[in-house]
C-alpha cells in the first residue's frame, strides 16, 4: 500500500492523539500520590485502549475472509487504519506498562509487540520502494503466478532454435561430447553452441533455475553470445542467436522480478505469526493480571 496524501488525516490524527495521550497520562502521573501502575484506573484505560486498537489492527486479516459487507467500511479505510493505530496503539500501551519491561511474560509480550511493528514498518517501506522498483528495472514485467508457466514456454521456443540451428539432440545431454568427438568440439560452433545451451542456458530459462549461474550477469552473458557469433560456420545463424539473447535477457529480468516479489511478501512470515503470538500473550497476560 503506498503512502500517499489520503494518509495525512490519518497521520496527523494518529500524531495528535499520541502526542495528547502521552501527555495526559505524564501530567496524571505526576499529581497522583502514587506512581499510576497498569492496575491503576489510568493505567487499564491505557491498556484497554492500546488493545483494543492493537484488535483493529488485527482484524485486516479477518476482513479478507468475509463478504463485501458495506457498513464495515473500504478496505483501503482498513488498511490505513492498520498502520496508523496499530502505530499508535504503541503509545498507549508503553504508558499502561509505566514504561517498564514487567515481569517475565510482560517481557515476552513487549518483545512480541516490537516484532509485530518492526516487522509492519518494514513491510510498509517495502510497499513504497520495490513496485518503483520493478517498473523501472523490469521492463518485461510478467505476471507473477505466471513466470513459471512463460518459462516452460520459453524453453520450447529456445528448443526449437538451437534445434533448428544444430540439428535434433540424440542421445540426451550426457551424450554430447562423445557425438563428434573431444577433438573437434573447439572448432565446431554448432556443437559448443549445443554444449553451451544444454549445460548453462537450458537450466537457467528453467521456472526453478540454479542459484549461481554466469547468464546472471548480463556482461558475462553478452560475452558469451558474442563468442559464439564468432565461432566458424555461425555467421548464418545471427538471427537465431540474437533471439536466444534476447529470450535470456527477458528471464534474467523474471528472476529479478521474482526476487523482488520475494522481499516484497517475505515480511509476512514473520509479522503474520508473531501477529498471532501477540493475541495469545495478550491473552494471557489480561488472565494472569485478573487472577494473580
């Protein structure tokens, strides 16, 4: 979600009320007779407002679970809601704690409060930096479910052409080198330009490539196809070339493009579970604080 300017209410209110919290419970605190503890009347205000916007904040995930119901609200109004007052929830939460660790489950609960935002924080600024990012790195942008699907046709295409160039592979990849001979492989353009699809370009225009591979690199890459222009009898096949250059090209830009995806969803394997962990805690610690 990009932070744009139908957030300034929402900031401008969120800075306002924290601002007005914290400097309300500072100003009670100092004319109460005693310190104002999470059990005090000030303090469980404190904590029930911070929960109860820590629940708001929670519920994005449920709203995408139920119909489009229109009297609870857009759910851009939602997802400007989750960041603001779960930012904001915070606040409230520090003063019900009398900005104390507690004890050992309080200890638990705070390090689990700080995953959660850190976690949102970080995927909010990964929202704003990595789609700018692949519109201007990746110009064959791909549907994303469909990369996979593209690559195994794209290795048909690249099939076709290095057949069309070499002849039909007999005898499968492993059989390569012994067709013509060692001897000859270096003098021969059709066979090292079938050894050099087979053992690199094959695998890397695969929907699950190698990790490390030289087509990585688009100097490395360009320098490859260029020695095989070079190579004797492959002046005629120009054409077919340039196209497997270009087709490998536009998978390196689909790896960066997957890459990209990666980061920009990663977070949510943390921050969903920890999400999860901060209700249980919660929980408890709303149990433990009636019953001891």
């Amino acid at each position: 979600m990009l932070i744009d300017s139908t957030h300034k209410r929402w900031i401008a209110a969120s800075a306002l009320i924290g601002a007005a919290a914290l400097a309300t419970y500072l100003t009670l605190d100092a004319l109460s007779p005693r310190e104002l503890t999470g059990g005090s009347t000030v303090g469980l205000w404190y904590g029930v407002i911070g929960s109860a916007l820590m629940v708001y904040a929670g519920l994005l995930s449920a709203l995408r679970r139920v119909p489009s119901w229109w009297w609870i609200g857009a759910r851009k109004v939602w997802l400007r809601g989750h960041i603001w007052l779960g930012l904001l929830s915070a606040v409230f939460l520090l003063c019900h704690s009398h900005f104390r660790w507690g004890g050992p489950l309080e200890r638990l609960l705070w390090w689990t409060v700080i995953g959660v935002l850190a976690t949102g924080v970080f995927g909010v600024i990964m929202q704003q930096l990595l789609p700018r990012l692949m519109t201007t790195r990746i110009a064959a942008e791909a549907p994303y479910e469909q990369i996979p699907h593209l690559c195994r046709l794209m290795r048909k295409r690249t099939d076709a052409l290095v057949d069309s160039i070499c002849g039909p592979l007999v005898g499968g990849p492993g059989g390569i080198r012994s067709t013509r001979g060692a001897m000859r492989v270096a003098e021969d353009g059709k066979m090292q330009l079938r050894i050099f699809y087979e053992q690199d370009l094959r695998p890397f225009l695969d929907p699950r490539p190698p990790r490390s591979s030289p087509l990585l690199n688009p100097l490395q890459a360009e320098a490859r196809f260029g020695k095989l222009r070079q190579l004797a009898g492959m002046d005629e096949w120009d054409e077919q070339l340039r196209q497997l250059a270009t087709l490998c090209e536009e998978r390196r830009l689909w790896r960066d493009q997957e890459r990209l995806h990666f980061w920009l969803h990663a977070w949510l394997l943390l921050h969903v579970p920890l999400s999860v962990a901060l209700l249980v805690l919660g929980i408890a610690h709303v149990v433990c604080s009636l019953y001891y």
